[in-house]
C-alpha cells in the first residue's frame, strides 16, 4: 500500500492549557473537562473524539488543550491524530511523522514504536503516519476496532482529533467506536445550518453527542474559549 507523506510547511495549534495555566482561557477547557467526565452517569467517558463542523473552527486546538488538562489530572492520556487527511498534532508538538496511526493499523509497527511521550506529564501522542488513499476504510477496518479497545484498556483517556464531520465521513465512522463526541463551532464563522447538519449526521452515527464547544467568544478582555 502507498502512503502520501506530505510534509509542507504547517503551524501546530496553540497548547495554551500548558504555557499559560492560569488565564481565563484555560480555566474554561478545566471547565470543559469537567462538564465531560460528569456528563455520563451510567458510563464512563473514556475514548471520545473531537471534531467540528468545518474546517478552521478550533477542533484540533481544543483536542489539544482537552488532552493537556485531562493529563493535569495526574491521568494517562493519549492524544490520537485521527486526521489521516489534515494532520497537526506532528506539527504542535514539533516531533516526526514518519510512523503514526497508520503504520499500526497496516501492522508495519506495533503500538508503542509509535506512540511518543511528550514534554507534558502523562500525556503521550500517536501522530497520524503517512497518509492513506483510503482513510475512511482504514478507520472502519476490524483492525481499527480492535486498537481502540486495546488502548482503552492502557490508557485513562484517549483523544481523537479528527476531520471536520461535513467534509468527509470519517467523524461519524470513529463517533461510533468512542464513548462520546466534543462538537467545536466558531462563533461568527460557523453556519446554524451547518451545526445541525453535523448534529444531524452524528446522531445518525449513533453516537453519544457530548456537548459543543463554541470558539472565538468576545469575553471582552482579548481571549476566546
């Protein structure tokens, strides 16, 4: 099988739970944190995914973020680039990814030649690998069910960051193999039309929509949450 490696210039997102722990900002992905591990009583959340409507609206700097402050916790967590078409987690925390997700699924390497420990206390990363011709049927192979539960049994916490859910069909494949589902829009960006859209094809997934999480708000001193 062939794999794409496309390594053009890209910024990572902003890891602003672990630079700046104190602002307001940060205390608001605590707060999220927060509303997820409480917001199953039957079941707790261990493997979720986040994912938005569209692209540029904060997905990928909220996955981060959320992984960070779950690790804060003293957790083990896994941050999973689930974005075999856009991948950033490489690029965020400034490591290879020449071996990634799919390497493991394709069975070149195992688990843990690939997962990387990072800078921040109990959190590790697994980038997305070389990127696939067919992203959507690796994420909805045998092998891929099989994975995510082999890490749920390793780890407290397990991030996905995956594409946007209007774009492609890859969200609503993993939505369905994950406890739940962190929905970001932009406010002033993202279309009403467009949200429910991807409530919609979401709910079809049948997975367990968690919540939303609304970008770029004016709080009125410079931040967003």
């Amino acid at each position: 099988m062939r794999f794409k490696r496309r390594d053009r210039m890209k910024k990572g997102v902003h890891l602003i739970a672990h630079s700046h722990p104190k602002l307001a900002v940060t205390e608001q992905y605590r707060l999220i944190r927060t509303n997820i591990l409480f917001s199953s009583v039957d079941k707790a959340i261990q493997s979720l995914i986040v994912t938005s409507p569209d692209s540029s609206e904060g997905k990928s700097t909220t996955a981060a973020n959320l992984a960070i402050v779950l690790a804060q916790q003293g957790k083990k967590v896994l941050l999973v680039d689930a974005d075999l078409r856009k991948p950033t987690v490489h690029f965020t925390f400034n490591t290879s990814n020449i071996y990634g997700l799919t390497n493991v699924l394709t069975k070149e390497v195992n688990s843990w030649e690939a997962i990387t420990k990072t800078y921040i206390p109990n959190l590790d990363i697994l980038t997305s690998g070389p990127l696939p011709p067919n992203p959507s049927e690796l994420l909805n192979s045998e092998a891929m069910e099989l994975w995510i539960k082999e890490m749920n049994e390793q780890f407290d916490y397990v991030v996905y960051d995956t594409p946007p859910v209007l774009a492609v069909t890859d969200p609503q494949i993993l939505a369905n193999k994950c406890d739940g589902v962190v929905l970001v829009i932009a406010s002033g960006k993202t279309r009403i039309d467009k949200t429910l859209k991807a409530k919609e094809l979401l709910e079809k997934a049948k997975s367990h929509l968690l919540g939303v999480v609304v970008n770029g708000v004016d709080t009125g001193v410079s931040e967003y949450y």
